[in-house]
C-alpha cells in the first residue's frame, strides 16, 4: 500500500509531466465548486493544491466531528469542546506509527466502523496534546534553563 506521502509526491510528479491536464483538470473542479457556492484557492503552500481539495475537507470533518462525538467530544484535561482544537490521542503513545502507517482517512475510517477499538484514545484539545507529549517524554524541554531553578538549587 501506498503511504499518503507517496501518493502525494506521485499526483505532484504527474502534474509537473502533464502540465496541460493538470491545469485543465484544476480547472473544471473549481468551476464545478464556484457552481457548488464556493470558491477554491488554485495555488496553497508550495503552489500545489489537489482538485477538489475543499470536497475532501469537508469529508474529513463529516469523519472527524463523529470520530470526536465517539470519544466524548471534549479535551479529557481541560473539558473544552471546540472540534477545531480536539486531537485523537494515543493514550500510550505510538500515534504518529499509526497516522503514518494508516493515513487520516483510514484511522477515521477503522474507528468509526468499530475495527480499531477506542480504548487506548482519548480526545485532548492541542494544548493538552502538547503537554502530555512533553509529560511522557516524547518532547523534551529544559525547564530549568528557562527559569533558572537549577542555578538558584546550586546557590543554596
Ligand atoms: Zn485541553
């Protein structure tokens, strides 16, 4: 199977080959969009944009407000319950194996048709997330260079 990764880096290769394709493909999806009452970005971050990247969008949030609903829909820490801010997390580490080895799609896909079980996730708003990738040790930061307490430990 193909990683997400490789797949991108394949659309990529054949936009750059087939320039004229590409672009009159690009074009056809914004025009059938700007019919659907939208409009779409032809150019984001490295000038690259996949057709029909805002219908994706909205299909990943469909996915991801159930998959937040399943698991509580609030920050197991602070409660908050904004969807925009709520991250899966792996409760014992290992998320960023399996986002790679799986995709987005694919981990929202297993969880919600009950073949991945919930038990090792929790929701955690990004702030949360963050500090307990630092608590458990997957990020690593020096507090005491940043206050100083290791110095003023020594003084006494
Ligand atoms: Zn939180």
């Amino acid at each position: 199977m193909k990683t997400r990764e490789e797949i991108n880096t394949y659309h990529r290769e054949w936009c750059r080959k087939n320039k004229d394709r590409c672009r009159e493909y690009n074009r056809s999806w914004r025009l059938k969009i700007r019919v659907m009452g939208r409009t779409v970005p032809s150019r984001v971050g490295d000038g690259h944009v996949l057709p029909g990247a805002l219908r994706l969008q909205a299909l990943r949030w469909k996915k991801k407000l159930r998959v937040v609903e399943l698991l509580g829909g609030k920050c197991a820490k602070c409660g908050i319950v904004d969807p925009r801010l709520l991250q899966i997390n792996h409760i014992n580490g290992g998320g960023t194996a399996e986002y790679k080895r799986l995709g987005h799609y694919k981990l929202t896909a297993t969880i919600l048709n009950g073949a991945r079980s919930i038990e090792d996730l929790n929701l955690l708003c990004a702030n949360c997330n963050l500090l307990y990738e630092f608590e458990r040790g997957a990020r690593y930061c020096e507090i005491e260079t940043l206050t100083g307490s290791r110095d003023t430990e020594k003084g006494t």
